[in-house]
C-alpha cells in the first residue's frame, strides 16, 4: 500500500494494517501523538482525501466533531491502512520550529560557534552562541519527536525498556532533531540559506560542510531519560526506586564519525544528571542563576513535563522532582500548542469581554502555557469555575459571560474563534490536566521547603524556569495554587535555564571542574519514600489556597 502526505510532499509504502500513525513516523512527520498513540488525547488528527473507509471507532467518534468526521477526518492512530491513501497534514504539525530570538549575521563575516541543547520531554530548544564575540546569536524550538511515543518519560522508559530496537529508535529520533536544529539556527541566523547557497559557485555540499564546519562546541542538557536516550544508553535503572546503574558523569563525545552538523574535530559535551529524574537541566538552571554562590534562601521551580524543583539555604542545595505531566507545555491540552504563533498566551476579562494576547497578533489556533493558566484564573475570579475545577453550567453562575460556556462531548468554555471560524476552547478535561500538573508542582515545593526546614515566607528569590519562558502572570499562578503566595517582587522569570546554563560552559563563565563540584555539592530527596507527598498532592488538587505549618503555601 501507498500513503501520500501532503503538503510535505512524502511518500511511502507499507504493510496493511499498518496505522496511519506510523506510517506518518516512518515518513520523519512529526505527528502530535502525546498519548503514545492510545487514542486519548485526540491530537494526531489527519484528513484522509483518498483511501478512507471511514471505520470510525468509538474513540474517534468522542474525539471528533460531527463537522471533521463528514470531511474525513480521522485519529492517525486509530486509522489502519487498508488501500492506497492521500493524507492532508494539519498545519501546527508541520510547524516545528519555533525562533524566540535572532540576530543576522553575514556569509563572509563567520566566527567560530557553539551550540546548547536542552532535550525535554516535549520540546527540544537550542542557542547558537558566538566563541569569538561571545553573545548568543539565535534561540529556537521544536518538538520532540518522540512524543509519538508517549507525553511523559515514564512511557519512553516502558518503550525503551521492552527492547534494544526501541531504545535504538528514540536514540536515532533524538540525534536527528538535534543535527536539524543545528541547521535551523545556522538558517535562522542567515549563514545557511538557500541564497547563501545559490549565490556561491561553491558546491552545496562543500559549502555547507564549510559552514558547519564552524561549529566547534555542543553542550547538551535534559532530564536524566532524555540524556539517557541520547546517549544511547539503558534506561532498567531508572524505571523503580531505588535508581540504579544510572550514569551521572559528564559524557565527551567526538564527532569523528560526522554524526553531527559540526566540525570533525568538534566536541560535544553531555552535562551530567544530579539524581534520579533530577537531570542536567536542573543543573543548567543552578550554573545559569549562580544559585550556589546565592546567601540566604533560594527556590528553583523548573516548570516543565518532568517538574524540578531545588532549594539553597546558605549555599547548601536540597532538589527533587516531580511527575507534573505536559499541561503546562500544551501537549495534553485539547487545543494546546508550544508558545508560537497563533497560541493563546495571556487572557484578560475586562467586564463583560474576554481580551486575548495572541503570539504573532494573528487570530488564535490554540493555547500554550501561560494562556492556560491566564484562562483558568481568570474564570475561577469571574466565578464560571468553582473550587474543585469545575465548568458550571450557565444556569449556575450569574456571569455575563455564561453564554459562552457549552456542552459539546463535555464542558467547554468559547475563549475566541480561529481564522476559519472554528471554536478556542477550555475544556473540562483540560483543567483536570492542569490541576494534576499544579498539583504535583505544588507538592514538591512544599516537600523540598519542609525538607529545608523553611516557610515560603522566608524565601529570598524564587527563580521560574521552563515550560512558560517568560510570559507566565505570578498572579493568576498564584491564584491556580501553583506558585506560593508571597511578595511578587521575589520572583525571577529565567525562561530557559538550562540552555542558559549550558551558554556559561560555551562562555567560559564556568569551567567543567566547577560543573562537576557543583552538581556534587546537590542534596536529593526522593519523593516517592516521602510519606507525606501523597497528601500534599491530593490537597493540591483543588484551587483554593493550600496552607501547611511549615510551608505556608
């Protein structure tokens, strides 16, 4: 059988039976399948024109619009291969690379350059930074590829686990994101482009072995699966407490093979893991705040799939982790997307109007991060979400905005409409989602304050990294019960922290000797042997205030 992807232009034969889904992977598509193909998070959507039987499931059925199923949408997941197809791609598939910051620079003006790259679980971001001027040049994003394969590391680690060629295949998938991004931000900056490459009389090839040439450095950051996963290397010790045959070593590979778009005698440096699931993007978040050198007390909340959290009391560092899930990243968000253009990321009612801050000043296609959190907060003020999370019906709240609030397969609140008119949407489904990730959030702050034997009221800085950059409103997360509430004036928005951290090993600010005494110099917790973290989490759970003796939350 024949699958045609279009407007991607790529064909390719498979077996009957095969999904539609893997078929997608197989063709190098990045398919937005955060539940690992189950069919639960309705995202990998596809439109079938050709070889649609439409055998449609009751999944699909839940998933889709009446609208989407007349025109031959289907779940890529659900849909099995039986005759030659044409696929249309949806659009926010194919938009895979972010650009959050450029600088141009010339063809004939190249420097020597390094790269840092933080793997997370939903997305992989990476910098360029100048060796010779010593400034970065660009910074980008796309998604993981191996979200296809699950939202959360615990699901990479059963995939992983179950065979050597499954190991093999994320280890493959991440190497080619990582040697595509480096490409991107070459591009992005000007050096590699097409009009570089036409106007020179030099070889394409040639001229891009060239310009990768000058990529002398790779600094390489991520939680301990992701490190794990691109270093190739087993993940048995991290799937039960307590870990085991973990490596928390900084890795130096060479690049004499061409694995990578860099120079052949290019180093790249993999950051080594604190502890557990406490990997080297916590790290990267310490070096790029000089968090040990910080005198009184001092919070990092990584905000991300797999959160991360890590307290100094005069200098002496306690870290934990937990498993927040995707909602903050949008993966597991009905309408959920990464902060780029056409994401939802501020929410503002003003009386009787909802005013949106659409990234791009575009009509909206969906929702990141920070817009969720602005959408949840501002309801629950406006009284169309209680306590528990729920969406009340329009007959329960006096708002004048109750006509907004619909029950179509579920409780949905109308935050605006697309360019093609289609509904943005809050869901029920969604806020649940996000209060297991605030949750989770919430309970690991509190464990690691009382493991230092602190209150939120004492804590000097709190620094915000991760999911969100730095567009998160302190407010409205401290109104969800995500972040404590203490004076605004001590939070720091830090975006990227790990990249940041992995730019101080590029700059020369820190040496490797340093990275490995501070990495050594972090106490960890581990919150799975912590009696009291279920309870905290279950609290967590709903959006009033939560308080603690110790923890003030």
């Amino acid at each position: 059988m024949e699958v045609q992807f279009l407007p991607v232009n790529k064909k390719i034969k498979v077996e009957p039976g095969t999904s539609l889904l893997q078929a997608a992977i197989d063709s190098a598509i990045d398919v937005n399948a955060v539940c690992g193909g189950n069919g639960t998070c309705g995202k990998c959507k596809m439109l079938v024109t050709k070889g649609n039987i439409k055998d449609y499931d009751e999944i699909e059925k839940q998933s889709l619009t009446n609208e989407e199923l007349n025109k031959g949408m289907r779940l890529s997941c659900r849909m099995k291969i039986e005759s030659n197809c044409c696929v249309i791609v949806p659009e926010e598939t194919r938009k895979r690379t972010t650009v959050t910051k450029q600088k141009k620079i010339e063809l004939d003006k190249l420097s020597n350059y390094g790269v840092s790259i933080d793997i997370g679980t939903t997305s992989v971001e990476a910098c360029l930074f100048d060796l010779d001027k010593q400034y970065s040049l660009i910074q980008i994003a796309r998604n993981n590829p191996q979200r296809a394969y699950g939202a959360d590391v615990i699901s990479r680690i059963s995939y992983c686990n179950q065979s050597v060629e499954h190991l093999n295949n994320l280890h493959r998938l991440i190497r080619e994101c990582c040697n595509e991004l480096i490409h991107d931000l070459l591009a992005g900056c000007g050096i590699l482009n097409e009009d570089n490459l036409k106007s020179n009389k030099i070889e394409d090839v040639n001229l891009r072995n060239l310009i990768y040439n000058k990529i002398k450095k790779c600094v390489i950051l991520g939680n301990t699966t992701m490190s794990h996963i691109f270093l190739g290397k087993s993940l048995k010790g991290l799937a039960k407490v307590p870990f085991e045959e973990i490596n928390y070593d900084i890795q130096y590979l060479s690049n004499d093979e061409k694995q990578f778009h860099m120079s052949l005698e290019g180093e790249i440096i993999v950051l080594p893991g604190i502890y557990g699931h406490v990997g080297s993007d916590t790290l990267g978040c310490i070096l790029a705040t000089d968090f040990e050198k910080q005198k009184g007390i001092n919070l990092i909340i990584d905000i991300g799939t797999n959160g991360e959290m890590v307290i100094s009391k005069d200098g002496t560092m306690i870290c934990c982790s937990t498993a927040a899930g995707p909602a903050f990243e949008g993966a597991s968000i009905y309408q959920g997307m990464r902060a780029m253009d056409g994401a939802i990321k501020g929410v503002y009612i003003d009386k009787q109007d909802i005013r949106l801050d659409v990234i791009g000043e575009i009509n909206p296609s969906g929702i990141c991060g920070s817009g969720i959190i602005d959408a949840i907060a501002e309801l629950i003020k406006e009284g169309i979400i209680d306590e528990t999370g729920r969406i009340l019906t329009s007959e329960e709240t006096d708002s004048s905005l109750a006509s907004r609030i619909v029950n179509e397969n579920g409780m949905k609140f109308i935050l605006g409409h697309s360019k093609d008119g289609r509904n943005i949407v809050l869901t029920q489904q969604d806020i649940r989602e996000v209060q297991l990730a605030k949750a989770a959030i919430n309970a690991g702050t509190i464990s690691l304050l009382e493991a230092a034997g602190v209150e939120s009221k004492d804590i000097n800085n709190i620094y915000i990294a991760g999911a969100f950059g730095s567009n998160i409103n302190i407010d409205n997360a401290i109104v969800l019960g995500l972040l404590p509430d203490i004076n605004r004036r001590k939070f720091r928005l830090i975006g990227n922290g790990a990249l940041n951290g992995g730019v101080t090993i590029l700059s020369g600010e820190k040496t490797i000797e340093e990275v490995t005494i501070i990495s050594n110099k972090v106490k960890h917790i581990e919150l799975a042997n912590d009696d009291g973290f279920q309870k905290r989490y279950i609290d967590g759970i709903n959006f009033s205030h939560q308080t603690s003796s110790t923890a003030g939350f």
